[in-house]
C-alpha cells in the first residue's frame, strides 16, 4: 500500500482535481448517506446519484496512496458499507446510469449498479433507460 498519512492524500487528490482536500472520515460519511439514501429510496435526480457515487471514488482512489494503518483501520466500515450499497442495487453492469454518466473502469464497481427502489426523479431517468427495480408503496 501508500506511505502517505491522511491529510498528505487530502491535499494530492485535491491537486488531482477533487475540489477540496477531502480526509477518509468525510469521505466514509458521504459514503455512508448515499448507502442510506438508497437503501430507502433515493429522492433526489440522476445528476445528484452519479454526483454522490464520486465519494466512494475518492476512497478508490485513496486507497492505493494511504498507509497501511489507515487502510486497515477504515476497511471494516468502508466493506459493511459496501455491502449495504451491494444489496440494495441491482448490477445491470451499468447499462442504465450509461444512458446518463460515462462508465468509469470496471473496478469502480458501483458505477455498475442501480438501486432496487426507484422512486423521485432517479427512479423515473434509470426506468426510461431501461432499468428494473420496483417502486415504494
């Protein structure tokens, strides 16, 4: 793994481009309310979903760069998180969010699912590219 501590992968990943310098802990938690979110039927647009799925790409890329202490500390929650997301979306390998975000590489995994419910405005743009899932009560 990385030999960088927290805040030096903040601070390279902001120069990379991410708008800020971003610490695991922001990122787990943003990770954490998309989890949620989907679990209980996302209710915002498919701008805001493709826009949220980035949080678990900051800890992709993270990942590769941060100490080994860190990465083991964090990859209990990020994995149950992971977990969570996993069941409550349906892997279509990303045929419905293509119609609307260019896919990344296949080992951005998440880019490849939708949620199950689909409900608001993301439930209507993923059912008129095709996607199954079902609609909340």
């Amino acid at each position: 793994m990385g030999t960088y501590d927290e805040a030096e992968v903040g601070e390279m990943l902001h120069r990379r481009g991410w708008r800020t310098a971003f610490t695991v802990a922001d990122r787990v938690g943003d990770w954490s309310a998309v989890v949620t979110a989907v679990e209980r039927g996302y209710g915002s647009d498919i701008y805001d979903y493709t826009n949220d799925l980035y949080s678990r790409n900051w800890l992709h890329e993270a990942w590769i760069l941060l100490h080994d202490d860190v990465v083991r500390r964090w990859t209990p929650p990020i994995r149950a998180l992971d977990d969570r997301f996993r069941a409550a979306t349906i892997d279509d390998d990303g045929q419905a969010l293509d119609r609307f975000h260019r896919m990344p590489g296949p080992d951005l995994w998440w880019w490849r699912r939708h949620p199950r419910v689909l409900t608001g405005p993301l439930g209507e743009s993923l059912r008129s590219a095709g996607a199954a899932g079902w609609e909340p009560y």
